[in-house]
C-alpha cells in the first residue's frame, strides 16, 4: 500500500499547484483568489519512480467556532492526522509571515512528520523568503516552484524514505481504458459486470440541494465541508468507497446554475470541472431540493447528462419537508415525462439526506440503472422486434417510394446503442426514429437511460457471411 502525502500550508501558496504537478492532470481548481480550494482531494501522484497518494487541502486559517473558515480548517487537520506525511509549504516571496509561524507551531506538535518546502522560487527571486524558513524549526526548506516546475529532485530525495510497495498503481488508468474499450462487443454475450473496477458516480445539481451532505451519509463520516452557506464546493472531489463489497467511486460536485447567472472566473471553473466528472461518471444522480420547485435549470441539468450518454437517476432531498409527498411525487413524474420524453421511466429515489432517512434506497437502485446502461440484446431478439415494428408500423414512404428496413443489431451498450438498416436509411424521418426508440425501450425493458439509434444504409451486413459459410 502506498504512503500518503498532505500538503498543508496558508492560502494561496500553491498547494493546488503542487498537488496538479505532482499527478500530472489539472485535476484541483487554480485560481489567484484566496481560498479557492476547501474541501481535500485525493490523487494518485507519481515523483520519478515513487508512487504515492497526494491530499490537497484548503488554506490553513486561525479560525474558531462553526464558521466555514473553522469547517475547512477541521477538513485540513483530518488530512494531516490520515496523513504518514506533510509538506507545509510557504510562498518564498512573500516570506515567512505569522500564519505560517502558527501553523508551523502547530504542525511540530502532530505526530506526522513535516517536509518544510518554500515555492515559488524560481529564478533566484524567492532566496530571501526561503532563508527565513528556517526559523519556523522544520528544517532545512526545499526550493521548490511548483509551477515551473523547478526543485522536484529535492523532494523525491525528501519523500524516499516514506517509500512503500506499490501494487497496480495503474489500476485506475487500466480500468478507463477497458471502459472505453468497445471494439470486441457482442450483443450475443451476456452482460457480466466487473466487479474489480469501481463503480463511478456523480452527484450534480443546483447550489445548495445537499450533495455533500448526501456523500457523507453514504460514507458514514463528515468526509466532505457541508454547510447552510450555498456554493461551498468548488471541486469535484472523487472518493473511494466500498458498498456491500462492491467498490465506489463517488464525485462530489460544485453546484450548477444557469450560465447567464455564473460571472465570476471560479465559478465558471467549478462548473467545468463538474461537467467534467458527469463525462468520467458512468451514472449520474440528479439531486433536487423537494423544498423548490422543480426549475428549468434541472431539466437543463438532466438534458446534458442525457447527451453525455450517461446512466442516470433523480434522487429528491429534504423529502420529510415536503407536506404532500404523494401530489409532489406525481407531479415530479408527470413532469419529467412529458418534458424529458427521451429518458422515459428515469428512476426517482426521494431521502432525507441530513437524517439519513430513505438514503438506503439509492444505491440498490443506481446498481439497477446501471445494469440498465450496460444492457445487451441479442441479435435474434432484436430483429424479431424489427419484424413486429415493420408489420405494425411500417416507416412512412419517402416521395411514393417504400422505405424498407432490413437488419438490426446493437452496435454497442453504455448507453445501448443500436444500428439499423436500410437501403434507404438517410429518408427515415426523424419521428419515426423516436417510435423506433421508444418501442425499443417497452419492449426490452431499458426504463430511463438515454439510448442511441443510428439508420444505416446497406442490406444485411452480414448475410454474405453466413452463404459463404453454407
């Protein structure tokens, strides 16, 4: 098992810089505003030929009570505990100032070892603040610029002795390219799931619906900064997890609003980076407040998790503040229906995230999409559907002319996506094709994920096969 290294130290030093550098991917928000980072997230990191898990922190602040400030800071001093090593890094230029002698002080009294580093030194201009470090009484601090790059050797020779066997340190990267990996599918096969790779889940939604509140109520600790305050987070954090020996991975989300509301750089960032996770998620829960009413901004969200192909299901909070759960319930239904007619019969799983009440109910049902989404259908099946579509409903003809359709398979699943074909495939009108959808999702039974259709031309491609076999 690998070592993990936090990287601890005042705002706006460049502890996500460092923590960007170090695992090679733009993953942790990067922003000249104070504070951006707040919640901590986990990297696999990587420095020469040692493997090793990073934690980004927020900025370390002198901050009692329940304010966020105090919140964040509790989330930091978690990661310093879970941690088998620190680095508190100071900004060389500006020099040693009193928080970083208070947090210095507080550092040498934790029982995890502290790597002091002073970065931004690049081109000599930081040697001044980097000399002052040393009367924080860590050591000797290591040059470092984190940006450019500068001083990375200094810090392998630092961290060695932490160095630990590493197994499958690609897993994560084997895993996506298998996920990915769509040239050998067989309709025919049956649908085996992998239970070595993690399940990947997203959590998105408007500012404030309890997302975070929601991951630590699955998690079963306060793994992630909640609060009255809306907006708290701003990356999208990725946390393993295991559920009934199943592995997890769940995406905590920054809040989506409408785009003509989002001004400021860091939230335009924050949003990129939820969208983000959507893409490298395989199912998407669409968290609503039951407390607003059901905003165009949420059938804008479901819409963009349904282009991304994505398996997905609404989950309803602060349901026990709801007086008529029944008329809001048929309501959300009638809703989502008659205005996402494209993801018919999504699921929806209505909890109280805060108390915890109803929250069993999700993941029982996102294993249930997800079977949804990987879906296969043989091709016998298939064109048993396509003979009974043909004889009921056959396409409209195109300028006096039938249009005949000929041969259907399923090209690939994650979403199901299927083929069919015709020698005149570019005149099926595109109201046909939503019949064609449509009762491909009744008939085999695909309530809720987006599914992908495609009219090609040709006859059967593979009826020359099957001759040249006889």
């Amino acid at each position: 098992m690998s070592f993990k290294l936090a990287i601890v130290g005042r705002p706006n030093v460049g502890k996500s810089t460092l923590f960007n550098r170090l695992v090679g991917k733009k993953l942790a928000l990067v922003d000249d505003t104070p504070g951006v980072t707040r919640d901590r997230r986990e990297g696999d990191a990587r420095l020469g030929d040692l493997e090793f898990t990073i934690i980004d922190t927020a900025g370390l602040e002198d901050a009692k009570g329940d304010v966020l400030e105090a919140r964040m800071q509790r989330q930091t001093e978690a990661a310093i505990v879970e941690a088998d090593v620190c680095i508190l890094l100071i900004d060389a230029r500006a020099g040693v100032t009193p928080a970083d002698a208070y947090f210095a002080q507080l550092l040498r009294k934790s029982e995890t070892p502290v790597i002091l580093a002073a970065n931004k030194c690049e081109g000599g201009a930081g040697h001044a603040g980097r000399m002052e470090a040393y009367e924080l009484g860590l050591g000797a601090p290591l040059p470092l610029s984190a940006e450019h790059g500068e001083g990375l050797g200094d810090l392998y020779d630092a961290l060695l002795p932490y160095e630990v066997t590493v197994e499958n340190a690609d897993a994560d990267l084997e895993i996506e390219a298998a996920l990915l990996d769509e040239e050998n599918f067989d309709p025919d096969a049956p649908y085996e799931p992998d239970l070595e790779a993690p399940l990947r889940v997203a959590v998105v939604g408007r500012p404030n619906a309890g997302k975070s509140t929601l991951i630590n109520q699955l998690l079963g600790e306060d793994r992630m900064l909640t609060g009255p305050e809306a907006g708290i987070t701003r990356d999208a954090i990725g946390i393993e997890w295991e559920w009934r020996g199943r592995r997890v991975k769940l995406f905590d989300t920054a809040g989506l609003r409408r785009r003509a509301r989002v001004t400021q750089k860091l939230e335009k960032l924050s949003a990129a980076d939820a969208l983000r996770a959507v893409r490298f998620a395989e199912v998407v829960v669409i968290l609503i407040d039951a407390t607003i009413p059901f905003e165009k901004q949420d059938l804008h969200i479901t819409d963009l998790v349904e282009q991304e192909g994505r398996a997905l299901l609404v989950a309803v909070n602060k349901w026990d503040l709801v007086e008529n759960p029944q008329e809001v319930l048929l309501e959300l239904k009638e809703k989502l229906g008659r205005l996402l007619p494209q993801i018919r019969g999504v699921p929806i799983v209505t909890f109280s995230a805060l108390s915890g009440r109803g929250v069993d109910k999700l993941m029982p049902k996102i294993e249930e999409v997800h079977r949804v989404w990987n879906a296969r259908v043989s091709t016998s099946r298939l064109n048993k559907w396509l003979d009974m579509v043909r004889s009921k409903n056959p396409p409209p003809a195109s300028k006096g002319r039938p249009v005949s359709l000929r041969y259907a398979t399923q090209v690939k699943s994650r979403p199901p996506t299927f083929a069919v074909f015709s020698s005149r495939a570019h005149e099926v009108p595109t109201s046909y094709k939503r019949y064609l959808v449509n009762t491909l999702r009744e008939t085999f039974d695909l309530p809720g994920v987006p599914i992908r259709l495609f009219m090609r031309r040709g006859d059967n491609p593979f009826a020359s096969k099957a001759k040249k076999r006889s």
